[in-house]
C-alpha cells in the first residue's frame, strides 16, 4: 500500500544537538541529500555548559514524509531530541526582521505611521531613511513587508522562525 | 569531550600509539590499509608491533570491500586504515556500500596537518564532509586530548544499534602530538541511545495477528544476519512453531537454512515464483529486519494489497518510509523473537491448521512451476548451471561465498544454497562492481582454512583485479569463479527487454586472457569451455591450495529469470522461456 495521497502540511521542529563540529552540515546534508524542503532554519548554542544547540526547522510535507524526517532527524548521531512542535504541543512562533525604507515626504510619513502600528521599532534613521525592527509571528511580518512596498521598501533581514512549546514543560 | 580525562589515570602517548593502542583494546587484530604521507606516523607504529595484523592492499575500494567481507562473515567490526586525500576518496564506494548494507566498519583516514586544513594543501581534501552523508557518524579529530574517546566511540556507534560505517579523520600532526590515552569503559553517548528490546505490547499484538493468520509469510532480511548468530537460531525456532513459509531478501540468504522445507527461495524482483506469489496473496506478512526496498517490493501501490504487515526493524526511520505497517517493533531482531517465542508459547498460541495446509497447497503449485528451470545444454555452459555444479562440488566443505554485482550474483543466490548465517558476502543495496575479490579476501583473512568463493562476472572482477595481487601476497586460497559472458550480463538484459535490443556499449571488446591474467600475478588460472569438463576442471580449482581464477565461459546471451521487470508487481513476473519481449510503461523505464 503506497501512501502518497496525502496532503502537505507545514510542520514546525524542534532539533536539540549537541554543539559539535559539522552538526548544522549534518541536518541540512540530509534534508538535501534526502528532497525534504526547508522553508526556515534558524540555529544558535541554548545551552553554552552542555555545549547544546536548538534548531527550529520549518518544513513541509505529507503526514509520512513529515514522520519520515522526524525520524532520519533521529538517527543522526549528535542529534539528542526531536520535537514536532505542530503535532506535540501547541506552540509559540516568533520571527524578527530588520527592514529598510528609503523616502522623503508622504511616504517616509506613511512609513512611520504604519511602523507605529505594527509596534516596530525604529533602530536605525537618517533624512531619507529608516532601518526597523519587528518581531512576531511570519504572517505578521509578512503584511509589514507588503504594506512597505509602496512606501520605499529597499531591503529585509529575516531570521527565520523561533519556537517554543507553551506551558511548563520542556522539551 | 575530554571531560571524563580528568578524572583518570592517564599516561601520556603519541596520537599514533593511541590509535594502535585503542584498537587493541577493541580487540581488532586484522586491518586492512593502504600507506601514504598523512599516516605515516600510524603505520611507524604498525611497524613497532607485532599482534595487529596489517593486510596491505592495492587499492583503498580493496580495503573497504575487504574490511565488509571481514565483518560480514564473523559478526565482528572491519577495520581500514588510509591516508588523506585520493586515500580518503578512494575509500567512499565501500563505505556508502557499507551504509547501504548496514555493516560495521571503523576507517582511519589521514589528514593534512591541522594548520594546513582548508589551504587546498597536497593530498588534502574535506574527507568529513566528503564522507557525511555516506557514514553512519565521523569525526574530524581536532585535539589529541579527545583521540582515545573517539576511537572507542567509534567502535561502539559502529558495532551498535543498526551497524554502519565510522571515519576518524585524523591530521598528521595529532599522530604526531602527545595526549592522554584512556579505556574503552563503557562508552555512553547521550545523544545516542540505539534500541535493543521491543514494545512487549506490539510484539503481543504480533503474536495475535501471527496466530489468527490464514496466508502468512515470513519476509526476513539482513536484519536477522546483524542481529548476530542467536537471532538466525531464534529465527529457526519460530518459524518452525508456526510452520508458516519463509522467503528472505539477498541480504539475509542463509539466516534460515535452504534444504528446508519451509524455504520459499529468494523473493524480490529475482526471486522465485512461489516466494514472489506468496507475498502478493498473503494475509498477514511478518518482516523482520528487512526494510521493504525496491528490489523487493516491485511497484509499490500493487504490493501484497491484501495484507497485515508486522515490521521488526531496529531503525525507526525504517519503519514506515515507503510501505505502510500495521504492526511496527523497533527493536533488535534477537530481543524481539526473544519476546515473540516466550509470548506464543506463553498464550498457546496456535495456527488455524486448516487454512495453513490450504496456504501450503496453492504454494505447492506455485513450486510445480519451477521458476528456476533453465534449458539446459551440451554444448555450452549455462551459468545458472555452472553455479548449480559448484554448489554441488563445495557444499560440504566450509565455504563462504561472495559475489561481483550482475546477472551472475543473481544466480547465485539463486542456485547457491545457504544453510547458515554469515556464509554471504554481496552488495546488496549500492550494487558495487568490483565488490567480491576484495570482500573474499577479507572473509579469508577472517577464516583462514576456509574454502572462499567469489562468484563473478567478467566485468565486475576487472574493476578491483589488482587485488589479485594482496590473494598472492597473503597467499589467501581464494578462488574467483567467473561466469564469463564478455558482456555486462544484466546491463545486456535491460537493454535486449527495455531497450529494443540496442547492446550500448554493453560487450567487453577486449577481454584479458583470465589464465594468462591469473598466471601474471602469480597464481593458477582455469579455464572450462563446456559442459562436459565442468565438474573436473571445478574440482581442481577445489584442490588447487593457492588463489585460482576460474574462467567459467558460459552462453552469452542468457537472461536472468525470474524477473519483475521494472513499474511491476509480484504477480507479473516474467519467467524463463516466456516471450523475452516485455511492455513496460515509461514510467516502469524511468526505474533502475
């Protein structure tokens, strides 16, 4: 029985390594080498005394290729936990971005009065321009780099999403 | 790393002593291993000593090879040792062969010395990232201090859990630089935690379904070989409680014995008839430590439709990746049939006799067929039957017997009977050319007074010959059985049935004299042209107490039947003497 009726869904992972030499070529290596897509990859050390690192991947698939990543995520030796913060828990996204805006007049005003109500924050001014800086969920960030199109959008620094389950737990 | 240094009693040695001093605490005594500048210190210790045997070879693809015959046939890791660069390269067909067939071989790679790393330095190149992705684990070794918890974790990650390929990359100057050496206590890695026992739950939930089974089968693979000998005893035993038949992919021919009754042949896309038939009607299909690959399934939304499937693998990631399973057990196939015998005796279990002896009726006229008959001849030498007259020949003897990749290591799973676990050394998943002269000369190393066989093709033994010369060196007995075609067999049968007939390429135009060959390196060719002096000229092969080549000249045109040509299921098998001319869908084309 052949199982590739099913839909592809977006699913969110958590990926507890530890901080060894080549780890990060090991993950990627094998989404490559294997044709799973990435469609967000952050990483950083969570844990500098147990030399841990977290890396939240966001990927997409059928349900069996979904469970089939999970488990090649496994198998790879420095790879101590594995989390599917879709299915396992219900979680919180979070996605900072820098964006820069170049403009004079209406639009730098425009600019500024659309940054105020998406909570950025300005980090960055001159005459003609601004650098600012937005946390939040993907979709958010999204519509804010849409909105600033038309306003002197000249280029945006995203780093990718950040999870975490809710409650006490850890994972 | 280097936590647990502290705490002991360390005495201080080269990196190289710690290399040689870690494999003897393994209790490695053969490697084999190909010299150059970036293990010069490691094999200046090699020279030191006396109890690591080193087997020198001529080609790194050798030492791999070599290193899995050597681990195939005793259950016991492979050890290599090469130098950086073109050494390290020349290694990676044998060690993506050994991922693909889960076998456990630690290699030593050289490397160019820690402050040269990433200057395009001679004979460097990026061996940890070469070899990432065909490794189960590796290691770029950065400090001496960490050298000694290296080597013995790459033993264990090597020998553990689903067995498979470790490379230690270590730079010049480490062998060179004094570190503190530490033993092989038991080594625990958080991160890794390989499974052994199986969920008593799926396990009795499997004893039910095993039970309640009108058309079961047993499907059986590597997976029962890598388990170890006991796994291949409790295999036997539980089979023989149900009664129900078994058939097993290539990998694990000989965990359970062919003369006996319940033996259904090979399955898979050269499998026999009835092994084929019984996977496609069965109701309830029991695998154990096989993973559903290709070769086996055919096309796969026409695969055994109509039945429960109970999978016993020690990887998950094997459990569910292309075939959908009822039953999934993660575990260690001996732990698990273990459970499974204690469990079935436990709830007397029993078989519905009835429905069993129907299941054993149909397969009974699916054996009448003979899928495995050939015409035979008088005047040529069929190589189903050359193969036939040499498991005749060598039965009782101790043998062992690998093979190159083609037509001809079809027919010898086909026609080479096995009665016991670790006697079969082929490449199975990858289909590496070139893989059964080395791979016998490390099984020989292993058994030493044992009758090795590599059953070959004339165009996959050119591919690693120049190990004839490591046979004559050790003088190792082995003796190379060539079923001489003068074409690439199975690419000549693709061709004739997928591609109109059109031989691109596929004819060796300029083949050596395999006698003169053999007699150049210092060992004894024979040759047999036909039927009638095949079992004379075996025989002196048999007695010939050096290494021989054998140039077995068989008809050139025979294909290899059964076959599930390619998009096809069980069920649509072509066997021997039907119309050669197959309707295969693009799709079917497009799959190797």
């Amino acid at each position: 029985m052949m199982m590739n009726d099913q839909s592809i869904e977006a699913h969110t992972l958590s990926v507890l390594v530890e901080n060894s030499a080549g780890v990060l070529a090991r993950v990627i290596g094998l989404f490559s080498g294997r044709g799973y897509n990435i469609e967000s990859l952050t990483v950083a050390e969570v844990d500098g005394e147990a030399h841990m690192s977290r890396i939240t991947i966001v990927t997409s698939g059928s349900p069996m290729v979904i469970e089939q990543i999970k488990a090649q995520l496994s198998r790879i030796v420095p790879v101590s936990r594995v989390t599917d913060l879709t299915v396992e828990a219900e979680a919180i996204e979070r996605e900072m971005a820098l964006v820069k805006v170049a403009g004079t007049g209406e639009k730098r005003v425009e600019a500024l009065r659309v940054s105020e109500s998406f909570r950025a924050r300005v980090v960055d001014t001159t005459h003609e321009s601004f650098v600012f800086e937005l946390t939040g969920a993907k979709t958010k960030i999204d519509a804010f780099v849409q909105l600033m199109r038309p306003l002197g959008l000249k280029e945006v620094s995203r780093t990718g999403i950040a999870a975490i389950a809710r409650g006490p737990e850890a994972m | 790393m280097g936590k647990r240094m502290s705490d002991q009693k360390t005495d201080q040695m080269t990196g190289a002593e710690i290399v040689i001093k870690a494999l003897k605490d393994q209790g490695v005594e053969h490697i084999f291993g190909y010299p150059g500048g970036a293990v010069l210190p490691i094999y200046d210790e090699i020279f030191k000593q006396d109890w690591l045997h080193h087997i020198l070879v001529r080609h790194e693809q050798g030492a791999a090879h070599a290193a899995e015959g050597y681990a195939r046939s005793t259950g016991k890791c492979g050890v290599l040792l090469v130098t950086s660069g073109p050494g390290a390269t020349n290694a990676v067909t044998g060690l993506t062969d050994a991922l693909m067939d889960s076998i456990p071989l630690v290699c030593i790679t050289g490397q160019v010395p820690t402050h040269l790393i990433g200057s395009d330095a001679f004979q460097e190149c990026d061996t940890v990232g070469i070899t990432r992705p065909c490794t189960k684990h590796n290691y770029l070794v950065k400090s001496v201090d960490d050298l000694a918890e290296i080597m013995h974790e790459a033993f264990y990650i090597a020998t553990s859990g689903r067995p498979g390929p470790v490379v230690i990359d270590i730079p010049k100057d480490i062998q060179f630089a004094p570190g503190p050496y530490m033993s092989p206590e038991k080594i625990s890695k958080a991160s890794y935690q390989p499974p052994k026992k199986g969920d008593l739950n799926g396990i009795r939930e499997a004893a039910e379904l095993i039970a309640s089974a009108k058309k079961p089968v047993f499907y059986t693979g590597g997976g029962v070989i890598n388990a170890g000998q006991v796994a291949s005893k409790l295999l036997r035993e539980f089979v023989g409680l149900t009664g129900y038949p078994i058939t097993s992919t290539l990998m694990g021919l000989g965990a359970f014995p062919a003369s006996d009754n319940q033996w259904l042949g090979m399955l898979g896309m050269h499998g026999t008839y009835e092994a084929n038939m019984a996977m496609h009607d069965c109701d309830v299909m029991i695998n154990i430590g096989a993973r559903f690959d290709d070769r086996i399934t055919g096309r796969l939304d026409a695969f055994s439709p109509n039945s429960k499937k109970i999978h016993v693998d020690i990887d998950p990631s094997s459990i569910n990746k292309t075939v959908h399973v009822d039953v999934p057990i993660v575990g260690d196939v001996a732990h698990v049939l273990e459970d499974m015998i204690r469990i079935w005796k436990e709830t007397a279990c029993s078989p519905d006799k009835q429905a069993i002896s129907d299941w054993w009726q149909e397969i009974e006229g699916w054996r009448k067929v003979n899928s495995l008959g050939f015409e035979q001849s008088d005047t040529i030498i069929k190589p189903q039957y050359a193969v036939q007259r040499l498991y005749e020949l060598s039965k009782d003897k101790d043998v062992y017997i690998s093979t190159e990749v083609g037509q001809h290591q079809m027919w010898a799973a086909q026609h080479f009977h096995f009665e016991e676990p670790n006697r079969w050394m082929t490449s199975g998943g990858l289909g590496t050319m070139g893989y059964g002269l080395p791979a016998a000369i490390g099984t020989q190393i292993a058994h030493p007074e044992a009758l090795v066989i590599d059953i070959a093709g004339e165009a996959s033994v050119l591919m690693n010959m120049q190990e004839m010369s490591t046979a004559v060196q050790y003088n190792l007995p082995v003796k190379i059985f060539i079923l001489n075609n003068e074409y690439m067999g199975m690419v000549r049968q693709w061709q004739q049935l997928l591609h109109g007939g059109r031989y691109s390429h596929s004819y060796s135009e300029a083949l050596p004299d395999f006698v003169k060959l053999a007699e150049a390196y210092g060992a004894t060719g024979i040759r047999a042209t036909n039927p009638g002096e095949l079992d004379e000229a075996i025989t002196q092969m048999l007695d010939t107490p050096g290494p021989v080549i054998f140039d077995c000249v068989v008809s050139k045109d025979e294909n290899c039947f059964p076959m599930i040509p390619s998009g096809k299921a069980h069920n649509e098998m072509i066997l021997a003497g039907e119309p050669a001319d197959v309707e295969v869908s693009e799709e079917g084309k497009a799959l190797v």
